[in-house]
C-alpha cells in the first residue's frame, strides 16, 4: 500500500467520522480535513490535493475542475442514478460510491485513483459512433444515454479497455471472465452481443491470439 | 367499404403497436426507516406504472408501519441493475422531501 502514502487527500469532517480518519490515516499521511466549500478551495489552492472525498454535489465538483482539471474525486451518494452518471462525463475523474464504510471496495478505488495519478489518463474514454465508456464507473454510454451491460459483457469490455494497448489473451479472458470454464461458443456469442450493442470495429480478434480493443 | 374500413383499421392497430408504443415506465418505490440513516432502505417488491402510485404506496406504507416522523420514501424510474458498478440505479430518482 506504499502507493497511498504520498498520497494527498482531503475530506469533509463534517461528512465523515473519526473511525473514516484512523481509516484514511492508515494509507496515507496527508490526510487534509475541511468543514465548508470555502475551505475546500483553499486547500485546493494552496495545498497539492490529489484526491478529494465529498459528498455528491455537481456545482462543488465543477468549482474543484475548473481550479484542478487532475484532481481525483471520490463522491459518495445514498443512490446513484443516470444523472450523476452522465453529469460525471464532464467532470471526469469522478468514482462514484455509495458506502464509504465498505473498507475493500475503498481501498480498491484508492488505488484504482493512485493508478490514474500516474499514468495521467482519463478514466473517459472516447470510443466512435458516439461511444463513451467511464473506466471508474464501468458505464458505457452512447448519446448521453447508458447502455446496458450483462455481468459478462461489463466484465470483458472493462477488461478490454482497460488494457487498451494490448491484446488479451484467450487464456486471460477464460481465467478473468468465465473462472476457466469458457468455451469458443460462448466467447463467439459474448463479442457478438458487445458489438451488436455498439459496434463491429470496437473489438478485434487476433487470430491465435485473442482480442483487443479498438480506441 | 366496410371490409376496407377493416383493413385501414387493423393496418394502423399495427403499425401503432410497431412504432408509436410509448417506452414502458416502471417506478420503484424505496423506503428510508430512518432520515438520518439513508444506506438503509427497504425496495418494493414490485413496480408502479406512475409517479403518483409509488408515491401513495409509500405513504400508506410509512402511515401503516407508524414511521410517519422518522421515515421518508424515495421513487426511482426504470430502475435496473448496474453490473459494473454492482448496483441498482435508476433513470431518475425522486424524493418525498424533493418539491
């Protein structure tokens, strides 16, 4: 977890516990606490914030893009709908999640942000005919509508475009996809509904190889 | 005239039935025992065909389980399961504090 600990986070006291502080403190040692919007951006000003825990609010998380177009933002929210999801295409960087006391999952999207960090990539990807995929969210969208995903066809496109630069292999889509019990037919008919929902050219087959994503 | 009247008939019943069905709107009601509490809620077990049934089987709920002061309700549109993000999330979502 050596990858947290440079690590500068900030949250809202008012949002979160002492019990959330030990937590974050455990991972981290720049741990930043504010009460108001006002102090927010002050420590965004003055401070360099890579990660910012809130509550779901479209207007502050607009103010933070505009003074940090890196900043890492982790919104919590009792229950997500299309909305946030589709407002969260124009903030970028945005993961949203609906229970912060869920240490796994947390830590598991702490280090998902560290990642991002690093590579300076967004989790936005742009795909064609109007595609969009949210590599945080797992969502993908066309027109500013979700389209939906089996656990499969989520599993195996996030798989893809996460590894955008590569081809992943047969072997590697059986172990992550089907916990090595896929069969061609099935894989066959897993591609085809992905690109009936999208399009042909998003996945290629490499023959004797695999597939990749095409971005 | 009447066998054409017929046919016109059937041909728009058809083509009313392909293309001018209006897309299905389910809401699901999903109640908060508690305000301060909003990760716990329980989800009706079936869905409304309008806002205002989710609404009034809510309120008859809360009013049924005596929870009038401390419960509120929240109606959520089309409401399906997100595989990526393991969730259930609806198109909209609108509360009984919301005006």
């Amino acid at each position: 977890m050596n990858e947290l600990k440079y690590l500068n986070v900030c949250y809202n006291s008012k949002e979160n516990d002492e019990k959330f502080h030990e937590l974050i403190s455990t991972y981290t040692n720049n741990v930043f606490k504010y009460n108001n919007q006002d102090e927010l951006i002050d420590l965004i000003n003055n401070e360099e914030i890579h990660l910012v825990i809130t509550k779901y609010n479209f207007e502050l998380l607009k103010q933070i893009r505009v003074l940090n177009n890196q900043i890492q933002i982790i919104a919590f929210l009792d229950k997500i709908n299309h909305t946030h999801l589709i407002e969260s295409l124009e903030i970028e960087y945005v993961k949203f999640i609906q229970e912060l006391n869920c240490v796994n999952e947390f830590i598991y999207i702490l280090k998902d942000c560290v990642k991002n960090i690093d590579s300076q990539k967004s989790n936005i990807r742009k795909l064609k005919n109007n595609f969009i995929y949210d590599i945080y969210n797992k969502t993908l969208f066309k027109n500013n509508k979700i389209i939906s995903l089996t656990k499969r066809e989520s599993l195996f496109l996030g798989l893809l475009i996460k590894e955008y630069n590569r081809a992943i292999s047969y072997e590697e889509i059986n172990k992550e996809i089907w916990n090595n019990t896929m069969t061609q037919d099935a894989l066959r008919s897993l591609v085809k509904e992905i690109r009936k929902k999208t399009y042909k050219e998003l996945i290629i087959n490499i023959s004797g190889i695999g597939y990749r994503i095409d971005l | 005239m009447l066998k054409n009247l017929l046919l016109i008939g059937c041909a728009a019943f058809l083509l009313n039935g392909c293309f001018g069905g209006e897309k299905e709107t389910k809401w699901t009601a999903f109640i908060y025992p508690t305000k301060e509490d909003t990760k716990k809620y329980v989800k009706s077990p079936m869905t409304f065909s309008s806002l205002e049934e989710c609404k009034k089987v809510s309120i008859l709920e809360i009013q049924n389980q005596k929870l009038e002061n401390i419960a509120f309700f929240k109606c959520g549109l089309n409401c399906t399961f997100h595989e990526g993000m393991k969730t259930e999330v609806c198109e909209q979502m609108l509360s009984s504090t919301d005006k």
